[in-house]
C-alpha cells in the first residue's frame, strides 16, 4: 500500500472516517491520528509505529466542546489551564469518559487532551468531525517529525495518507500536565514553560522519576529522540571534541574544531525548531558522532535539554 499524500485537510479527514491512520502537521511535531473511539485505527497507529502498547496516546480537539466527549471531568485547575492557553503546545492528562477505549490510554482511566494552535491541524480536526489521538509520526524511538518527508521515510506504505504541511514551528514536542495529581505535575517539558504554567497555577512543579518508583508517564521510560548517531552534549566553549571528522555540531556558538556537518542557531527557539531535523539529517549523511551544545535551561531550553539529554543516552 502506498502512502496517500495530499495538502487538503478534507481530503485528509476522509481517511480518518473511514477508519484509517493519518499523519498531519502541529505546531509542535507531525502526530499520526486515527478516530479515537474506533478501537480498530487506534490499534493501527500502534502497529504503524511499532509503539510498545503500554504508551498512552495524546487526543487531539479542533473545538474546546470536543474535550467534553474525552474527559469526564475539568476540575478547577485545568479549567484555568484551558482558558490561558488552549489552543496551544500543552496537553492536559484529564479523567477520561467511558466511552474512551482503553487502547487509546494504554489501560489508564486518564487521558492527554490537547488543542493544537495550527491553522491546517484546525482544519483537518474539524473536517474528522471527532477528537483525533495522535502520538508523534516517527517509527517509535527515532527524532519526531517536523517536516513531513521525515514522517514519509519513517512511514511511507505503513499508513493510509500524510497532509503535507510546513515545517513544524516549535519542534520539540507539547508540554504534558497532569491535571489529576496534586501538586500539579508537568510530565514533560515543552514550549508552554514551566515559568508559563506557573503564572497560573503557583503550585505546578516539575515530575521528577525516583528511583524504585513506577514513572507517572509511561512515555517517559522509553528510549526516544535518538538519531543512529552517538549523541555528545558540549558546554558551551568547553571544546572536548577529538576530531570533527564524520562527526557534526548543532548550537548557539561556532566551536573552534572542523566538523563535517554544522548548524549555527540564533536563538534557542531555533535550537528547538531545527533540532530533530538536523538529527535525521545527520544520519542521511552517514554521520557517526553528533556534539550538541547545551543551553540554559530556562523557558524552551528546559524542553531542548530535556530532549538533547533523551539523545545522548545510550
Ligand atoms: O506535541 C505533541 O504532543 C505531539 C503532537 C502530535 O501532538 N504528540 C506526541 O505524542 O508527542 P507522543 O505519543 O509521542 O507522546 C505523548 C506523551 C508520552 O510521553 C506519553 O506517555 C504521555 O504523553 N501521555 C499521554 N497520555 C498520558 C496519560 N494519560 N497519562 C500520562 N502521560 C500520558
Ligand atoms: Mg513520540
């Protein structure tokens, strides 16, 4: 089966009434979506993906009526959530409805509710007529896509159809906040910072796994991020690389060693922005080392350091 590309969000929705899987653009990374309560396209994405089961499924709502439909209650704190920043890169893990299969929360009564801020994402949630769940569209354990001939190398004859969009704004991908746990919990960092979600609910603080403890996020556990690239993390100026020699750099600062492959970003955002491209990109050109430069982790640096320390585990 050939993968089905196309730029129309309606076309697009078509496959997903009929019960098929398809990857389409955000603004944080391309997700791959079925009809959450048709239990049969759910059980496709896993599949598709080769997603271990246990890794619950973000569900995604081009209406704030729709989140009705998946969580049977908003209690306070994510009603103030909602109202500053939905639509947005943040999911809120919510109780769910009955009517929510449990394949789509891996056997949790909780489920990841998110409204994208993304004019095409928009379009072709609401032509679907239904909350869509979506993890992201890479083949489980490599970089998300952000630009849709990275899901295509990934996926290409495994789905039914990909909604060829821009590039994804932010890269990295939503802030998840789990709105059932006190104190608040923000289960993984993203482009809604931790200072952001502070400003509205004081208490939220940042999930930290203990050891002995079973994780909160079963993403959490599971290799991600990595290019086939061995990952090194730089301080900044603290040049330890042995030779730049197939080995490539991605930072802020032009290193004073040669490297094959170089990305200079000017800001953190575009750090954010390029990152997962420039991984895959890397691995097309056969590089074997990556160096990373780190960044303060403040606002989205928290979220890129996070990732660039998922990738440079082994
Ligand atoms: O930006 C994004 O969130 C993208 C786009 C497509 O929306 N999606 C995405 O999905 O990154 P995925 O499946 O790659 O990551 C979902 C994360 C995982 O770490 C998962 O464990 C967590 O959210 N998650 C989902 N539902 C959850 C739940 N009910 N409780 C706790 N964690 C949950
Ligand atoms: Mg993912």
């Amino acid at each position: 089966m050939e993968t089905f590309l196309t730029k129309s969000p309606n076309e697009a929705a078509e496959f997903i009434k009929k019960g098929g899987v398809v990857a389409f653009p955000t603004e944080t990374v391309y997700g791959l979506g079925a009809n959450v309560f048709d239990e049969k396209a759910v059980a496709k994405i896993f599949e598709a993906k080769m997603r271990p089961a246990d890794n619950p499924l973000i569900a995604h709502v081009g209406s704030l009526e729709q989140i009705k439909l998946l969580a049977s209650e908003i209690n306070e704190t994510a009603q103030k959530f909602i109202e500053a920043f939905f639509p947005s890169p943040l999911t809120l893990v919510l109780p769910k409805t009955k009517e929510v299969p449990l394949i789509a929360t891996a056997n949790l009564e909780t489920i990841g509710v998110r409204m994208p801020n993304h004019k095409l994402a928009q379009e072709f949630l609401k032509a679907c007529k239904t909350p869509v769940v979506a993890p992201s569209a890479n083949l489980s354990g490599k970089p998300s896509p952000t630009i849709w001939q990275a899901v295509y190398e990934d996926l290409n004859g495994r789905i039914d159809c990909i909604l060829q969009g821009e590039q994804t704004i932010v890269g990295l991908e939503s802030t998840v906040v789990d709105c059932t746990s006190a104190p608040l919990l923000v289960l993984r960092t993203g482009a809604i910072t931790l200072e952001q979600l502070q400003m509205i609910v004081p208490e939220t603080q940042l999930y930290q796994v203990k050891e002995n403890e079973s994780v909160k996020s079963p993403g959490l556990k599971h290799r991600h991020y990595s290019p086939r690239a061995r990952v090194y993390l730089l301080e900044s100026g603290k040049w330890k690389a042995e030779s730049g020699k197939n080995a490539a750099f991605i930072g802020l600062n032009r290193p004073s060693i040669e490297f094959d492959l170089v990305k200079i970003c000017s800001s953190i955002e575009e750090y954010a922005h390029e990152v997962f491209a420039f991984f895959r990109e890397c691995d097309a050109q056969k590089i074997k080392t990556i160096y990373c430069e780190t960044v303060e982790e403040k606002g989205i640096g928290l979220a890129l350091m996070d990732r660039l320390r998922r990738a440079s585990e082994t």
